[in-house]
C-alpha cells in the first residue's frame, strides 16, 4: 500500500469520526493539523480515528510505536501517515 493511499485512509477516518461525534466536517488535507483545525479533536479522538485506521488496514497501530517523536500539536496528516507505514514496515 502506498504511502498516498494511507494518507487518503487516515483523511477518510478523520472525517468518519467528525461525523459520529456531530462536529462539522471541514476539508481535510494532507497538511491539516488535526490537534489544531479540527473541532473538538483531542486525544482520545487521535485513538478513536488510530482504532478506525487499524480496522481498515488491518493491522495493530500501537500509539506508542506510532507518535514516537512527534508532537502531537504538529501532528499533520502526512507526517501520522508516514508514522503508520513505518510501523507497517517493522511488523512485517
């Protein structure tokens, strides 16, 4: 799986949560900062979309191994999905 199609999964997840939860969908991108632009997102909504990615790529995503290193204010949608393939990588 490419690292465009992990991107596109993990923007699809966000705005699966946002739906749930009652918030507005805005437009996510590959350079959007959930932490910052998403409304009402915190960490407990960072594990909710994690859980909703593991589901839909099939694999374990622990957050630990996943936010290694990164600041969770600058977390952007690219940079969690390089952190997901690089987890992706390891486990196989």
């Amino acid at each position: 799986m490419s690292l465009h199609e992990i991107e596109d999964i993990v923007i699809q997840c966000l705005k699966e949560n946002l739906e749930l939860s009652g918030e507005a969908v805005t437009t996510i991108t590959r350079s959007t900062k959930p932490a910052n632009e998403l409304s009402g997102f915190d960490s407990l909504r960072t594990l909710e979309v994690l859980i909703s990615i593991e589901e839909k790529l099939g694999c374990e995503l622990p957050p630990e191994k996943v936010f290694t290193g990164i600041k969770y204010d600058d977390l952007t949608v690219s940079m969690l999905a390089k952190a997901i393939d690089e987890v992706k990588k390891e486990a196989k």
